[in-house]
C-alpha cells in the first residue's frame, strides 16, 4: 500500500465518470455486479492503495449506484424490488472488488516468497495497516452512503450495511487469509534479502489489472461475496 494521496482519484471529473458508469448499470440492470466490480477494479488498479483513495472510489460507486436507483423509484412503487435487487448487486460488486484487492495482495505475497523474494517491512506494515481497515472503510461508506438522504435507496443500502455487519462480507472473509501471510512475512523479512524495487503496492496493482482485464479468471470467480474463501487463489 502506498500513503501517496496525489494520485487519488484524479480531480472531481475521475469520480463523477467512475459514479456515471455506475450510475448507468444500475439504470441498465444488466450484469450490475460483474460490471460494478470491474469499473471498482479498474479504479482501484490505476490509482495509489492508500485507504483515503479506496473511500473515494467505494463513495464514487455508491453515490453512482444510488442515483440509479432513484431514478428507477420515481417511476414506480412496483420497481421496488427490482431496484433492491440492483442495488444488492452494486455493493456486491464493490464488496467483490474490495475482495479482489486484498486476495491479490496475498498472491503478490505468495509469488514472491515462492521466488525467495519479499517486501520491505515498511511495505508490508503499510500494507498490513490499510487493508486491516479495509472492510471497516467499506462499511462506513456504505452506511454513509445510506445516510445521506433519507429515501427507499437510502433505506435499502441501510440494510445491506446492516446486513454486512452481523453476517460478514467478502471482503472480511478474504482478509482472514491475507492479514496472516502479511503477519508471517513480517515475522520472516528481517531475516530474508530485500530485492530492490520489489514493492507490494506496485504487484498488487499488476495483479488486480489482470483481473479486470479477465486474465486470471480463477482469481476473479472465487472471490464472491457469500462464497467461503479457499486456501489457494
């Protein structure tokens, strides 16, 4: 993880197109949380990890999956349903993606160790501060999101939060085994040779554009939010 903030969302112009697209798939409601969690994906790849960047991606999500709904409320008390099944799917997504970042930390751990490689301790402290607060950033964004206004979208997103608190979410359920390699290596990089250039922030952001991209499939089919995590990636 990198605590750089200058390449956080890039101006107000990245999160209003981020929140666009969202916006659109909501309205669309065709593959919402696949599409979802491919534009958080790509996002997340092409910006620094520090928590404060991921908040303003996860807010950017929300606020886009939100106004999609709104929109769907107004034209029809029946579309009720429909819309709580769309917006379960957005934050499926983002809960997905948020998934996605720190399993891809862990292969980044994983590939470098099986080369006799590590990161700095410095990068895996970071590392290890940031996604610990993870889920909770995602939560609280959630909550905030639902908070905002209220309204049926607001009352629906209240309840997914509510729901992600006492039943867990992907993204808990994939940092379990994440946090504990980065616990591990720590215990081990004082005593292995530090390759220079070697940084987690840098391979993990390579690693969430392959699946973005579709590359590592694998990868991006097994971590799905109510799907228990498996020991291998």
């Amino acid at each position: 993880m990198q605590n750089e903030t200058v390449n956080t969302m890039g101006g107000g112009n990245d999160a209003a197109m981020l929140e666009a697209e969202v916006r659109s798939a909501v309205e669309q409601g065709h593959d919402v949380q696949n599409i979802v969690r491919q534009l958080t994906l790509r996002k997340i790849s092409a910006r620094s990890l520090d928590i404060e960047s991921l908040r303003q991606i996860a807010s950017a999500v929300l606020s886009g999956a939100r106004a999609g709904a709104q929109k769907e409320l107004q034209q029809s008390a029946a579309q009720t349903d429909i819309t709580r099944t769309r917006l379960k799917q957005a934050v499926a997504g983002l809960d997905a993606a948020l998934a996605q970042l720190a399993a891809a930390s862990k292969l980044a751990l994983e590939e470098a160790a099986a080369r006799a490689q590590t990161f700095s301790s410095e990068d895996l402290a970071r590392a290890r501060t940031d996604l610990g607060s993870l889920e909770e950033m995602f939560l609280e964004t959630l909550q905030s999101s639902a908070s905002g206004v209220k309204d049926a979208a607001g009352e629906i997103l209240s309840d997914l939060a509510r729901h992600a608190r006492l039943y867990g979410s992907a993204v808990r359920a994939q940092l379990k085994e994440t946090l504990a390699v980065i616990t591990h290596q720590l215990g081990t990089a004082g005593r292995t040779q530090v390759v220079a250039g070697l940084h987690l922030a840098e391979a993990t952001s390579d690693l969430l554009r392959q699946i973005a991209a579709g590359v590592l499939t694998g990868l991006a089919d097994h971590v799905k939010p109510g799907h228990p995590q498996g020991k291998d990636d």
